[in-house]
C-alpha cells in the first residue's frame, strides 16, 4: 500500500505540475487564419479595370472575388527569395548606372532618389544607363516611380500609380531640384518582360537607344502586391490606351542588336549583383605578340601571355585560373554614352572634386 500510495502521489503531483505548465499555453492567443478581403478590396477598388463587374456585396469573401474574375485575380504562394533590390553606381568619366533586376528598393524610393542626386552632384554627370535586363517584373506602379527619375515629363505610366481613398492620384516622386544631362542607354534581353518590358517601350519612345537583344514580348498587364500574410494579390489592370497612341510596342526591339552568350550575361549580373561592376566592364590588356627577337630567342610571347592568364601560382601549387567575366553589352553601352555625348558635342565633364569615390559604391 506504501508503494501504490507513493506511486499515485508522483503521478497526481506530474498531472499537477503538467496542468500548471500547460495552463498559460491554453490561455495565450492562437494564430489563427486572417481574413484579406478588407486588405484586397482596398488594393483592387482603386486598380482593378472593373471592380463593378466582381459584384461585390457586403459579406463577400476574397474567394468570391477571385471566381468572379475569371482569371483576372489570383492568390499566388509567398516568395521564397527576395528579389534583388535595386542599384545604383556612378561610374567613372560622368555616367550613372541604375541597374532595376526589379522594382523593390532595398530600402524605399526615396534613398534611391537621394542617391541618384549624389551622383549628378559628384560626376556631374553627362549620361545614364538604365539596365533592365533579367527583369519579369509584374509592378508597373514602381516602373511609374522608375519613368519619373529618367524622363519626367512621360507621365504615360502615371495611372498604375496608387490612389488613395477618395480616388486622388499619388503621383510618383521624381528629382525636382536635380536634372540627368545627356544620353540615356537602357539595357534589355529576352527575359526583359512586364512592367520592365513596358518601360523599355516607354524610354525609347522618349529618345532612349536601347541596346542588347529583344525583348520577351509576353507583356500581360497585371500587378502584384504583397499581403500582409506573405501571400502575392494578382490582378489585371488596364492596359494603356491605345486610342491615345500611347500603348508601347512589345516586343522591344534594341536599336543596337547584341548575340550574347546567356550563361556569360547571367555570371556578369552575378558579379554586378555583389558589388564588382567595374570588373565587368574592364578593357582586356593587350597580347604581347611575336616578334624577330623572340623568335631568335625561341620563346613565344602570345603563348607565354596565354598561359599566364590561365595559371596562378600558390604556395608553389599550380593553378587553373578561370578566365574574367566581361559585360559586353554593358561596354557597349557605355561606350555608346560616350560616342553620343561626342557627335552632340558634350562638354567634357569636370573632374569630381572632394569626398571619396563612389564609383565602386552601391546604392539601393
């Protein structure tokens, strides 16, 4: 009896001690499914190309929306990745590199507006370059924002723009005490489609030579935004008016046709991606050739200069280097900055005067 009363006593305190550890877990508010119909209503009111059409009555899900739709909304899963934000570098001799592999700033448009200005400041700069390349983007509100910095007077992309409650446009922010001078140069591929694909259209329709391959030509107008539980809202949005002649033509097709190599272009964003644009763009050194003395000597300079860009040596171990990663469309890009900044008579750009050089810098 001892025994069976010690044992029940353990047993009774474990349930106590267990009840008492589990009481404050019963008690603590528990995750539960949140309802987005308010949160998408509020996003697709203003944006939707006929919201009267959804039906919309009061005790209506977003599901409802999404069946009424026939395609025009859907939920799509949450990234898994962020895409990469966007980039700013001041290059040397006075161009401004703006590389969007999106639309997402790291930080907010703002930072970037500030950064744009400190190199028009600094460069004084005579040229942009606009690298959309890689970008499939669906958000053609942040494209609106990216038109206003190069040519602010487009104001074509100014309705994918977010209104507020009472239907008043917020207009995106451009650089009002600030002005880029000079060409602009916009970069595009095959995978250069969306949003991206309609500001491509947009700029070379403003004057913007456009140089690398053409463009996917998948354009589909629909936008994408975030939900608060991670989950992407898609949804049709009205394409531009084509009566007004204002509707870009896709595909894009560059003024300055490139064949490139797609895995080299992709190690080449890579690089500019972490930071080493201007190992991209550098000139190859020049081939140390044969010549009578060598001959005598019986040695071959190009092969010798051949197999020292192939090896590295190590710790007395012999290395296979790998070749270096060149840009060739975006060479070809600057120095097309360069030649229109020289057939339009440009002005040399003074050379930058204080601070340090932010030509390796990034700025999202």
């Amino acid at each position: 009896m001892n025994g069976l009363t010690l044992s029940l006593t353990f047993l009774f305190a474990a349930a106590s001690a267990f009840a008492a550890n589990a009481t404050p877990a019963l008690s603590s508010p528990v995750p539960v499914s949140t309802d987005l119909t308010s949160e998408a209503r509020a996003i697709l009111q203003p944006a939707y190309p006929d919201f009267k059409a959804l039906n919309d009555k009061p005790g209506d899900k977003l599901a409802d929306l999404i069946a009424r739709s026939n395609g025009g909304i859907s939920l799509i899963a949450p990234l898994t990745t962020e895409p990469a934000p966007v980039l700013i570098v001041a290059l040397p001799n006075g161009i401004v590199y703006c590389r969007f592999p999106s639309f997402m700033p790291k930080k907010d448009w703002e930072t970037v507006a500030e950064q744009i200005r400190s190199a028009i400041d600094y460069w004084n700069v005579y040229g942009t370059i606009v690298d959309l390349r890689e970008n499939g983007s669906n958000d053609y509100a942040d494209a609106a924002q990216a038109m206003a910095f190069f040519v602010p007077g487009d104001t074509n992309l100014d309705a994918y723009y977010p209104q507020t409650g009472d239907r008043i446009l917020q207009l995106p922010f451009g650089l009002p005490d600030r002005h880029l001078d000079g060409p602009l140069v916009v970069l595009v591929n095959d995978h250069t489609s969306g949003a991206a694909e309609v500001l491509a259209a947009r700029l070379k329709a403003d004057g913007a030579l456009v140089v690398g391959e053409k463009t996917s030509g998948a354009t589909n107008f629909f936008a994408e935004r975030t939900l608060s539980n991670g989950q992407v809202l898609r949804f049709a949005i009205a394409p531009l008016d084509s009566q007004k002649g204002v509707t870009p033509t896709v595909p894009v097709v560059p003024d300055i046709s490139l064949n490139i190599d797609g895995k080299a272009e992709s190690a080449a964003l890579s690089e500019i991606e972490d930071n080493h644009l201007l190992e991209v763009i550098q000139e190859n050194a020049d081939r140390h050739r044969m010549n009578e003395a060598a001959l005598v000597a019986g040695r071959d300079p190009e092969w010798d200069d051949y197999l020292a860009t192939l090896e590295e040596r190590q710790g007395g171990h012999l290395l296979l280097a790998l070749p270096p990663i060149h840009d060739v469309a975006l060479v070809h890009a600057i120095d097309s900055v360069e030649a229109i900044r020289v057939t339009r008579n440009f002005a040399s750009p003074p050379s930058p005067g204080g601070g340090s050089s932010p030509a390796s810098a990034s700025v999202q």
